[in-house]
C-alpha cells in the first residue's frame, strides 16, 4: 500500500528507525506493545494514539489488528502451518 516492497522488512527489523512519521511510530509502538505486554497498555498509550490524531476507532482498529494477526500466528504455529508459496510471493 505504501508503494515500498522493502518497509515491511524494514519495519520488522527497526520500526522506530523506518517508520516515516510520528503517527507511525505511535500506531506501531503501541501494535507491539498489544504484541508483547498487552496487560500493561495504560489510558497514556490511549491518550499517546489520540495526540497523534487517531480517533477511537481507529485506535480499536489497531489494536484489533495486532489482537487478530497475534491470535492467528500463535495458531498456525502451534499447528505447524507453514504459508503456501503463492502467500511467499504476494508483495515481495
């Protein structure tokens, strides 16, 4: 969608680095900490998201995101799915 094959690698490797604007590294950080610590998500991480501009909704959006793709990674990894080659090619 951002018309660069290589940021979603970047991204993985370096999000603060290759995310290109404060409202990306705020959408990312607090996807990683949805990831990592979600216990630990505060009202400031909410109120970090809402400086930035992103309205309520958008902010459930990315944390359902992270939730979504979080629960169906642990899934197909505890079943030993592996992505088919077509999936290994899209975008890349």
């Amino acid at each position: 969608m951002a018309g660069d094959p290589t940021l979603p690698d970047r991204l993985r490797e370096n999000p603060d680095a290759a995310a290109p604007d404060e409202r990306s590294r705020a959408i990312l950080g607090f996807a990683l900490k949805v990831t990592r610590e979600a216990r630990g998500c505060t009202p400031e991480d909410i109120e970090r998201l809402r400086r930035v501009g992103l309205t309520d909704e958008e902010i459930f959006d990315v944390a359902e995101t992270a939730a979504m793709f979080n629960f169906t990674n642990r899934l197909t990894s505890a079943l030993g799915m592996v992505p088919n080659r077509d999936f290994d090619r899209m975008g890349r």
